[in-house]
C-alpha cells in the first residue's frame, strides 16, 4: 500500500513531502492481556494522569502515534486497544468515515447501556451507513435551522438571569460559583428552545440541571476520576471503571426528563413523525441530543471560556470591551452581522476551543487497511483496528502552532485564519460544515454563536473580573472573586 494516503490538505507539511516519509511499524504495545490494560489504566487515572500517561509514552517511542491500552478496560471493553494518536496531521483521519467506522464509539472502546436511552441507540452511536443516521441527523438539522432566529434573542435572555444571580452571589457571599449559574442557564436555554418553555413550569421544576448532570455521570464515570482524598484509588477503580454502573438508579429521573420533553417538545417531535421517525425514538433522541450533545458541552465549554478570558487579565479584557461595544454601537445592536465583525471574538472563542476542546477524545475502527502520517513517519493500520486520537495534544501540536501551550487571544485574527482547519473540537475541522453523511456536531456553528455571544453580553455589562479556577473530573471550575461594571458603553 502506498504511503500518499493524505486526505486532507495541510500547510506544514506538503503532499509530497508526506508521500517521501518512511514507512514504519507503530511503536508501543498493550503488554500481557487483561494485566497490561489493567496497568495502562492505573497509570491513566492515578499514577501518571491523563495528559502525563500520553506525554510519557510519546517522548518514550519518540513518535506521536503509538499503541496503547485505553480506560476503561476490563471488565467493561472486550478489546482496550487502540492506536494513539497525538498530532494535528494524522488525527484527521478519524473525521474520514470511508476510512472509519463510527458505530458505538462515541465514549471509546465501551458503550454505555442503551437502557439509559430507552432502549435505543441514539443518532450519537450510528454510524453514518446506518439508515438511521442521516434521518435523524437531517431532522436534527432542520430542527435547529427553524428555530435559527430564536437563538441570540434567547440566549440573551438566559444570560441576563446568569449575570443576576453572579452579581447577587458576590454581593451576598464575596463570589460566585459560575459552574452551577452557568448549568441552569444553559438547561435553561435549550429547554426553551426545543420546548418554548421555562423548564420551572414543568414538572422538572428547577431539577432539569441535577437530574441531566446526574444521568451524564452514570454514562461517563468509567472515563474519569472523582480525585476525592478520602476514597482509596482502589477502592474508586473497583467503583467506576470495572464495572458499569446500573441505569435503575437514574431510571426515574430519566424518565422525568424524557416525560417533559415528551409533553413540551410537541412541534420538534411533530416534525419527526413527519419525516418517518416513531415519536418514542424521536424523544429519546432529542433528550440526547438536548441533554448529552447540547448541555453537557455547554456544561464544559463555557467554565472553560470564561477560565481562559479571566486568566488572560485586564489588559485583554479592555480590547475585547473597546471591540465589542464599538461593533454594536456602529450596527445598533447584537445582531449576526455585529458578530461576524468581531475578529478578536471570534479568535478568542476559537482559541478556548483550541487549547481545551469540550470533547478531548475521538475514536474511530478502521474499516480497511490504511496509512496515517505523523510530522517524521507513516503507519499502516490494519482493518478491524481502533484508532483514538486525544484532541488537546493534536490542537496544541508544536509543528503547527507558535507557543502552542499558552493561550494566545488574537491567534485566528488576520492571516492566522488559516490555522482554522487544526481546530478539531466539532468532530471535524472548523472550516467543514455538517452533513448527514459525517459526525460533525450538527450544532457545530450554534456552539461558536452562543460563545461569542456570552462575551459579547458579558463585556457590554462589565470592564472586567478576578477568578480561581480548578479542575472537575470532566472540565473546569470556576468562581468569580470580583466583577468591574462597565464605566461607558
């Protein structure tokens, strides 16, 4: 097979030179079964950590693509294995889906029970050749897109009750928790968009962010660690990455959740029965893509953007104000035309999604023998195997981007629009649009929109603001120590 297998175009390296690499086998191994992927998995969680278990075998092999075991392994994954990759060159290939296959890989090598979906497997686990797929991702689409003039008036709307309930916390008690604020505003704002209600006036009452929260955690405890002092590694490795834990204990609350969404969600299910899905998959699938898609990544994305906007300080917080608040002024208002004239927005929304992407992890089987190139060599990866790829270290790759670890704000102004095609947050480049036929976030471009709109809101209302922030088992922390109103607008 030929080494000039490059699908995608690339600035640093070109599609000769690629062809010219030599071809080599991949390093690594998954030592002795069940105990080398036990092994891999301590070091993943507690020996090593995360980033420091990819960062020790890649400067081990000297080679960002190499073989590894991947949590959680047994008894959960029949088969840890999979092929690492690290840079921005090969990790694209995952986006190819004639080269591979999707089907059940959306948590990796384990796939939760379809018992927390109602028994169904959600547009999220098909692959695209599966007939399901494009009908449901085509409705999801059309869904949003019919309710594209809701999105700023709305989302604006939530985010004046988060910025009410920031500024009575720091009054009241000197700071402001924006983990909690933001999921309630974020509950807020998708179940009134897909519903046209507040979720108070249903029978969720004010439960909607704990009870969707709570059903995430039970689908994603076998990638994380609670980091909590006083429970034993063992003890926490035996609870949450050996075996999966029952859907019985969130049974009622999903069902709460789906009954809600059954009641209010009439016109989106409305148009799925239309369009030739049964109104019980349609709900499951909108809970999902409500719940899992849609809240649990603003539940990551937005701690993370205001944590990388607070740490930059007053300095980059004046541009962002002086940009913004000169931009709605000459457009008479927060409009998509202002937005789209926002440069140091838009950049500053890119780089958060650069440098801490919501979903840091993407698999893909292979589904024929194939070759992948990193910056020095080319892999042959064989039909049948997993390939994963670990976004943060693909999209701070050095050979791609100057001072790749710090958070460079006007990054993607000017000239450095080009270096879009290495954001890989959306499951597919930042210049790619969604189809039926790939695994593109549909709510790709809604995503970035709501981003730049909470700085836009953020930075008409306030100067600038102190926090602390931490880590989470999936995600950031952050509390709000202070906040400057803004002294002209």
């Amino acid at each position: 097979m030929s080494s000039c297998s490059s699908s995608f175009e690339n600035d640093v390296n070109s599609s000769s030179s690629l062809c010219k690499l030599p071809l080599k086998p991949i390093p690594g191994g998954y030592g002795l079964p069940f105990i080398g992927s036990i092994k891999d998995r301590l070091d993943y969680f507690y020996n090593q950590g995360r980033d420091e278990f990819f960062k020790a075998r890649m400067n081990k092999y000297q080679s960002t693509i190499f073989r590894a075991n991947m949590p959680p392994g047994p008894f959960m994954a029949s088969n840890p294995n999979v092929i690492v990759l690290l840079d921005a060159l090969s990790f694209p290939v995952l986006f190819d889906t004639s080269k591979v296959e999707k089907r059940n890989v959306l948590d990796g090598t384990y796939m939760p029970s379809a018992t927390f979906t109602g028994g169904y497997r959600v547009c999220a686990y098909l692959d695209p050749a599966e007939t399901n797929h494009a009908l449901l991702k085509r409705w999801f689409m059309s869904s949003l897109a019919a309710r594209h003039h809701h999105f700023i008036p709305l989302f604006r709307s939530c985010l004046s009750e988060l910025f009410t309930s920031l500024e009575d916390d720091i009054s009241g008690k000197g700071e402001a928790y924006f983990n909690d604020i933001s999921d309630n505003m974020s509950f807020n704002f998708v179940f009134r968009l897909f519903c046209d209600k507040y979720p108070t006036e249903t029978a969720l009452g004010s439960e909607g962010p704990g009870i969707v929260s709570k059903w995430l955690f039970f689908q994603l405890a076998p990638l994380m660690t609670l980091g909590l002092s006083f429970l034993p590694n063992f003890l926490e490795d035996l609870l949450l990455h050996t075996f999966p834990l029952p859907p019985l204990f969130v049974k009622s609350d999903y069902k709460k959740l789906y009954d809600a969404f059954y009641a209010f969600g009439s016109s989106v299910l409305d148009e799925a029965e239309r369009v030739g899905i049964k109104r019980d998959e349609a709900c499951h699938n909108l809970v999902f893509l409500a719940g899992f898609n849609a809240f649990g990544g603003m539940k990551a994305l937005f701690p993370a953007l205001i944590k990388w906007v607070g740490l930059a300080g007053e300095k980059l917080h004046r541009r962002l104000a002086d940009e913004i608040r000169e931009v709605v002024k000459a457009e008479g208002g927060v409009t998509f035309a202002a937005l789209d004239k926002m440069d140091l927005t838009k950049s500053v929304v890119y780089e958060a999604l650069r440098i801490e992407p919501p979903v840091p992890f993407q698999y893909g089987k292979a589904k024929e023998d194939t070759v992948v190139h990193s910056h020095d060599a080319a892999f042959q990866i064989k039909k049948g195997e997993m390939i994963f790829g670990f976004q943060p270290f693909a999209t701070k790759d050095p050979k791609v981007f100057e001072n790749p670890e710090e958070f460079v704000a006007d990054r993607f102004v000017g000239k450095g629009e080009r270096l879009l095609k290495y954001v890989y947050w959306s499951n597919g480049r930042e210049f790619d649009n969604p189809t039926v036929e790939n695994k593109q976030c549909p709510g790709k471009d809604l995503v970035v929109l709501l981003s730049r709109v909470i700085l836009v809101e953020f930075f008409l209302r306030y100067d600038t603001f102190n926090i602390e922030s931490g880590t989470l088992p999936l995600g950031s922390s952050v509390t709000f120590k202070s906040l400057t109103k803004a002294t002209h607008t």
